[in-house]
C-alpha cells in the first residue's frame, strides 16, 4: 500500500479540459530527460488511478505476450517456416528473363477459316535433323519452348478430292483402284522407269534410284491432262510422292527379272549346258567373258565381234523388242547416233547391250549350282558397271569402231524384228511360184 501511495505521489495531477491535458502529455513525451522515467502516455492521462507497472503503458503493451487466442489465430495463417527474402538483383533477373520470355511469344492473327492440325505422320514428315530443341535451364522456360513448338505448327493444306489416292490393306497403291487421271499418270511414270532402265542405267543405286523414280513421277504428272493438282500436291506432300514412287520403284526390278527370263531361253542351247555339266566349262564361259563372243565352226570365240553372241542378240531382240509396247519399240526416238557425220546409223544404247549381258551371264552361273539366284542390284550390280567400263574403254580408245559396233547391234536386233516397208506379203509371195505344176501325191 505504501508503495502504490508513492507511485500515486509521483504521477502528475491532470487538470482542465481533455485537450489541455493531452496537449500537456505530448509536451512532456517530446522532451525527456535522462533521469526521469518515460513520460506518462495518453490513456493513463485520463484515469485517476492505475494497477500498471512501474514502466510506461507503451512498453508495457510492447513487451506483453499475445493472448492464446490471437497466437492460434496467426499459426493458422502464416506458414511456420519462411525462407528469406531473394535479393533485390535476383528479382531482378527474374524479371528481365519474364520480359524476354514475354517478347518472344509469337502473336497469331486467326485465319479467315479453321484448318485441320498437323497428323502425326505429318509431323513425323516435317522434321528435319537439323531442326534440334533448344535447351533451358529453367523448366518454365523448357515448357514456355514446348508450348511455342505447339502454336507454330504449320497447318496441313486440303487437298482437294482429284488428288485423293486409295490405298490397299497394305498401305499401297493398285493403279485399278485410283481415279482415272491418277491411274493415267502412274501408268507414264511406268513406261518412263522402263525407259530409263533400257536407255540409261538398269542399276541406279538405292539413292539414285529414290531421286529417279520421284523425277520421272513429277515428269509423268506434267505429261498427263488433268494432274494440275496432283502435281502441286507432289511437291509439297512427301508421304504423298514415297506412297506413289513405290508403283514404278517396284517395277524397275521386276523389268530386270524379265530380261533375265527371257536369257534362260537361249542359253542353254547357245552355250550347250545342262543341267550337271562340268564346272570347267562353265567357267571357260565366264572367265575373261568368252561367253559374249561368237565362235566359228570350231568353237573357238570370235574376239573381234565382242556383245555378238546369238544368246545375246537374241535376249536383245526378246526383252526390248518383241511388241509395241516393248521399250525399244515404244521408244524407238530415243535411239541415236554418236558420229555426227553418220545421223542416220542408229545404236543400241550401252545400257541395254550391259543389262542384257549382265542377264546371259546370271543365267550361266546358275548352271553352277541348283539354285536359280536373285537378278537383284545387290549381286549384279558390280558386274553391269564393269559392263559398262568396258564399253566405255572402246569407245575411248576408238569411237568410231565403238558406233560401229552399236550401230551393227543395233540392226541385228531392231531390224530382224521389224518388218520393213516393201516386205510383200504371203499371197503376194505366192504369185511368184508354179502352184499348178507342184505334185499333188
């Protein structure tokens, strides 16, 4: 009681209105000593007695525990673990990449019409190796990438329905079962792959071959009516152009098989082979290619009359020119000559005398053994192109005994197939001969 009487002694007495009072208590704040305790505060101003502490009320509600209500209320609120703060330069930096990021995101005006997205065949069509993701080392910025991979996929033009094609339960092309216009163009782009094999080169490589077969496929397009569409689709859809190359690529090798079918007819009886033979006549045939000789009476090989043999010439005279549609026959313009000064002497071309012998030769060494190999580009191939060096190394060391040759080739094959113009005809014939003197019995 004592104590609390002093306190009271010491606290000043308040009188006058409220704001005489609150303007002393702000005087008496403003200018404390050092000596003295805090002044008294604005709530203690207007009450007569008090159960605080010795210290000031403001430090007392300073220094005073929360009560449990508001302590619960505040753990239900705030997290209880609170990383610091990120340094004002990493905000920084976070905000200039979000600024960046922000610029490089692609603004897309709608199109008049919506069109249909990228299959994943297509996708798969559109890639291109050097077309590499870029890496990030934020993920958001590996999702902000992946994201504008998405919007900038192109749209896939619609075709229109006369470029439409069927397919079998293959995944291929059956010309019977494609539009008109398009069957007309697949059947070109046939006749050109056959032309190309008997005038250029029967063996292309597996590259060359691609390249070839989409060439001829865009020639076959332009030299067919009604293929405006088809064509321009060709040059933009890939699938499109591998789906139909696959008509004419399979029919190169097929051309290929077909003249080595036609060899086997005459082999046997030009060279005298049967089945079970010796293989030492066998390989006299082929060794230093005698077997593209003649021989005379006493069987020994002509070696001045090279690609001369009857089983040559007459695998020549089947294979290129039995019918009309025959390659040598359908495309008797592309014969040519190559002394300028004789136009007139056509030749055979170098590839089709080297597919042909290639042919003869395959069929001989299957006199080897029991089994009939494969015509394919994976044996044969080294053997046309060494054909064809040699043809090469003739018409080097002597072009004109080179035309010579080709042009004599080319009589004893195209001209002994083809009748010429003032060939009479059999009741022509039969004008010439006494039939009323023939004998009867």
């Amino acid at each position: 009681m004592k104590l609390r009487a002093a306190l009271q002694a010491e606290r000043p007495q308040v009188c006058g209105s409220g704001v005489a009072a609150i303007s002393s208590a702000t005087n008496s704040r403003a200018q404390p000593s050092k000596g003295t305790q805090p002044a008294p505060s604005i709530r203690d101003a207007g009450v007569g007695e008090s159960d605080s502490s010795p210290e000031s009320d403001m430090e007392h509600l300073i220094t005073a525990p929360l009560h449990k209500s508001i302590v619960h209320q505040a753990s239900a609120v705030t997290p209880k673990r609170v990383p610091p703060p990120a340094p004002a330069a990493s905000a920084e930096r976070i905000s200039t990449r979000a600024q960046h990021r922000q610029a490089e995101i692609p603004v897309w005006t709608q199109p008049e019409e919506p069109s249909a997205t990228i299959t994943a065949a297509g996708s798969r069509e559109g890639h291109r190796p050097d077309a590499t993701p870029q890496h990030h080392d934020n993920p958001d910025n590996e999702e902000l990438h992946q994201t504008n991979m998405a919007q900038t996929a192109l749209p896939v033009p619609r075709w229109m329905p006369d470029t439409h094609i069927k397919l079998n339960t293959r995944g291929q092309v059956n010309i019977r079962d494609q539009q008109p216009h398009i069957q007309a163009m697949l059947r070109t782009s046939i006749s050109l792959a056959l032309h190309h094999i008997a005038f250029e080169d029967s063996f292309p490589d597996m590259n060359h071959t691609r390249r070839i077969v989409t060439d001829l496929l865009y020639a076959a397009a332009n030299q067919t009516a009604g293929c405006e569409r088809v064509r321009s689709r060709l040059v933009q859809d890939a699938q499109y152009v591998r789906v139909l190359s696959y008509v004419s690529s399979g029919r190169i090798s097929k051309a290929r098989t077909a003249v080595k079918v036609v060899a086997q007819r005459h082999v046997a009886s030009v060279y005298q082979l049967e089945k079970g033979c010796s293989a030492e006549k066998i390989n006299a045939l082929l060794q230093r290619n005698m077997f593209i000789f003649p021989t005379d009476s006493n069987g020994t090989p002509i070696r001045s009359k090279p690609f001369q043999s009857p089983a040559i010439i007459r695998t020549i005279q089947d294979a290129f020119f039995h019918d009309d549609n025959s390659a040598g026959t359908k495309h008797h313009s592309s014969f040519v000559s190559t002394c300028q000064k004789r136009t007139d002497e056509l030749e055979l071309p170098p590839s089709m005398v080297a597919l042909a012998t290639t042919a003869v030769r395959s069929v001989i060494m299957d006199f080897l053994s029991d089994t009939v190999a494969e015509f394919n580009s994976t044996i044969f191939s080294g053997i046309y192109e060494r054909l064809v060096d040699f043809i090469n190394a003739i018409d080097r060391d002597s072009a004109r005994k080179c035309h010579v040759l080709f042009a004599l080739l080319y009589k004893l094959t195209h001209g002994t197939k083809n009748k010429s113009p003032d060939a009479e005809s059999g009741e022509m014939m039969l004008m010439h001969i006494d039939l009323d003197a023939m004998a009867e019995e």
